[in-house]
C-alpha cells in the first residue's frame, strides 16, 4: 500500500537531516559513551571502516550525546578534529593545535591564551623556533584542564599520524601519546582501514590504544541481511513522497549491493533521489528513479575493492598477530618440536627429584637371561639370507640391487665369503612411495625375478 505524505518543504529539510539508527550504528555508539564516561586504562581509540559505513555521522551523534550529558556552560567536554590530507607530520600538529583552539575562542581565558601565539594568531606561519611549539602545546593542555574536555574527535585520522619525510613512521603517533599522557583526554581516532596500520606500528602505543572496527553489512548472513532490511525500512518510511515501502523491500538485495552494504551510502542515495523528484515536481518514489541515481558501475567497483581489500588487510594483519602469539608463547625446540608450558603440575612420565639419601624403586620383574632388542620403528623387519634366490643365476645376471618386499627399498647384495650364501642387509623402512625403476632383483609371488622398470 503507498504511504502518502504531505508535501512541504519543511518536512523534505527534516528527511534530509534525519539519520537512520540502525544495529551497527547503536553498537558503536554505546562503545563509545563507555569509553568516555566509564573508568578505561586506554587513552585512544583506532575506529576504523569503509567508505560510507557511517563514521562521521557517528561522530556527530556521540558528540551531541555527551553534550546533553553536561549542564555547565563553563564546560566543553567534545571537540572535533578534521584532519587533512594536505598536512602531514609537524603541519599536521599545528592544525590540530589550532582547530581546538578556534572552537575554544568564545572562552575568554582562551582568548587571551592565545591572542600572542604566534603560530596561532599568524595560521600560514612555520613556525621553526622550539618556543613557539611549546607555546601552542601549553595551550591546548591548558584549554583541555580548564574545560574539562572529556574527548577529542579526529576525523580523517589516517592524515594526522602521516610522518615527516626523514622522521620515523611512528613520530606522529608517539607524539600523540605522549599527549594523551599527560592530558588524560580520550582521543577517538577516526578512520579508513590506513589507519589500523599506522596505529600498529608501536608496541608502547598499542597497549594505550584499542581498536575498534565500524564494520558493514555483508549480505551472506541472514543476521546482518535483517539488519540491512531494518535500516532500509525505517528510511523509505521517513520519505516525504509517496512511498510503497512493501514492494522497495522486496528489493533488498539490490539495495544492499549498490550501497555495499554501508548505511551511509544509502542514505545519501536515497536523500539524493528524493531531491531531484521533489525538485521535478514528482510526488511518488519509484525504483526506476532510485535507479537513475544510484552509484555508477565503477564508482561501486571501486568503493566494493576498498573495502574488501580494507578487511581483507586487517584480517591477514590480526591473523599473523595471533600466529605470532602462538610461536611466542610456544617457541619450538632445536629439533623442531614444540615445548610445553610449565603448568605447575608434574609429569608423571619423568622422573622427579626425590629428597633424602635413601631411593626406592616400585617394586616390578626384572628380566632374566638374554633379551632381544626390540625392533626399532624405523627398520624394516625383511633381512638375512635371500635361499629363494638361485646363486649362481644371481652372479651371472650382474644384477647386485635387490628390492625388498616389505616396503620396496633397495640394496646392494653380495655373497658373505666365509658360507656363500646371499644375504638382505638390515635397513630403514622407505618412505616415499615412488615406483622403482631401475635394474634389480624383485619377488613376484614365490619366485624372485630379475626386472628393469616400473613393476606390472
């Protein structure tokens, strides 16, 4: 049944604001309210994910949850970031410097601040001297103190931990530790999959940090499937035309492979169709009209490789972590095999150290007389005199290899000069199972037989 809505212009600026909260969404927005308010031991937060999975309007909407949270005009407990891939290392510091101190101007302690920093007041200015950068730093941690700033949002994250040509990868990161430390004020480091790379270059950093994946729908598990459709639901249903929700859900799928999967491009999709009708004057949402809005062919190509190719990194990057883990907590021995961890339990295949000076045995058997050695694992139990296989014939064919039954190896058989008789040497089981092929001596039923090549 279509859904009709009153058309006026008031409600198509509300759909076009209006974000969907869909399962992903809400996961990580809890994540997030944790983090801040609750008691942590960590001082970052790597989230990353695709193109369009919807991080920044997470940002938005984490930030605008803890702002409620606070009453006090005198606190300002958010501030966002906007990296830039423009700058890198030490320009990409100067404008996280000064893009929180801008959104702090309308403190007054602030202002005067800042009003003779010189790389602030002069924001095209590169600053060489040590003093000045000290200055902006002391800034900002003032600022943070005397705010009571609770998080600081960096998006576009993977831009800011960029390093200088010459400098070590990890400057920027150590950097931004260092700050951290000394602030205490939780930074949420938001962005693509180069980010999870670039915050996994420092043993020090990583045990500071946690990682936080924004992942996608994928639509081969009816879980995420339902939870795509949900999300596509509660948005046609916000349309301000004309809308036959039942029939568009019954192209789901299509939807899903056209955003891949990510809500936010959806959305985008969809806000984006809306206009262009309302603009033509049209009154109901078709698929035909989604259709001529959608992403092009190589526009999802391209957002479909990244994101494969995203996960795919960080999937082979945890999976080597873990493997490394396992050599780390159970290295192997010079014979290649692996130690055991020390449980703490004994072994009761091993002797034990026994105190005193008197040692008994438990009581069992002795053996009597000669023993024969038991045969080892390894040895082929076919040896000794060959009688089946006529002497004389055996020095005429100038054939000395024979093979053995048992697990067909060969060997050079020679007459022992003291009883002229033919003797199989001992030897170790083979192990490959290739056919033999050259000239020897082989059984075939009851008789042994001189053959050349594979056996028939």
């Amino acid at each position: 049944m279509l859904a009709p809505h009153t058309r006026s212009t008031e409600s198509l600026n509300d759909f076009k604001t209006s974000k969907v909260r869909h399962p992903r969404l809400i996961e990580q927005e809890k994540f997030l309210q944790r983090a801040i308010s609750g008691h942590r031991s960590y001082t970052l937060i790597d989230l990353y994910g695709a193109s369009g999975v919807g991080k920044s309007t997470l940002i938005e909407q984490v930030a605008g949850l803890v702002r409620e949270t606070s009453t006090n005009p005198a606190v300002f407990p958010v501030v966002i970031v906007q990296a830039s891939p423009e700058d890198i290392g030490s320009s990409a510091r100067l404008d996280y410097y000064q893009q929180i101190l801008a959104q702090l101007q309308h403190y007054p302690a602030i202002r005067d601040r800042t009003k003779n920093l010189q790389l602030y007041t002069n924001p095209g200015k590169k600053g060489s001297d040590p003093a000045e950068w000290l200055e902006m730093r002391n800034a900002v941690e003032y600022a943070f103190a005397l705010l009571q700033v609770k998080v600081v949002f960096v998006d576009e994250a993977q831009h800011l931990l960029a390093a200088d040509a010459g400098r070590k990868p990890t400057a920027q990161l150590d950097w931004l530790k260092a700050l951290t430390n000394r602030t205490n004020v939780l930074h949420v480091l938001v962005g693509n999959f180069d980010l999870y790379e670039c915050c996994h270059l420092n043993g020090q950093v990583v045990r500071r940090m946690r990682d936080q994946h924004f992942s996608r729908y994928h639509l081969d598990t009816q879980k995420e499937c339902e939870e795509f459709v949900g999300a596509l639901r509660s948005l046609l249903e916000c349309v301000p035309l004309t809308v036959d929700v039942p029939t568009l859900l019954t192209h789901w799928r299509w939807f899903g492979e056209w955003s891949v999967g990510c809500v936010g491009i959806l959305g985008d999709w969809i806000v984006e169709t809306v206009d262009a009708l309302w603009a033509e004057g049209e009154t109901i949402l078709t698929i035909e009209a989604l259709a001529r809005h959608a992403l092009q062919p190589d526009q999802r190509a391209r957002l479909e490789m990244e994101a494969r190719t995203g996960e795919n990194r960080v999937a082979r990057a945890q999976a080597k972590s873990e493997q490394e883990l396992q050599q780390l907590l159970n290295p192997l021995t010079h014979d290649g095999k692996a130690t055991q961890a020390n449980t703490g339990t004994l072994d009761p295949t091993t002797p034990q150290e026994r105190k005193g000076g008197r040692i008994e045995r438990a009581a069992g058997r002795d053996p009597v007389g000669d023993q024969m050695p038991a045969p080892s694992a390894s040895k082929c139990s076919f040896s000794g005199v060959l009688k089946k296989i006529p002497l004389q014939r055996f020095l005429e064919s100038g054939i000395e290899r024979v093979e053995c039954p048992e697990c067909q190896a060969l060997r050079q058989c020679q007459v022992t000069p003291r009883n002229g008789v033919l003797r199989y040497p001992t030897h170790d089981k083979r192990k490959t199972r290739v056919p033999q092929t050259e000239p020897r001596w082989a059984q075939g039923g009851e008789e042994w037989e001189p053959i050349s090549g594979v056996r028939k």
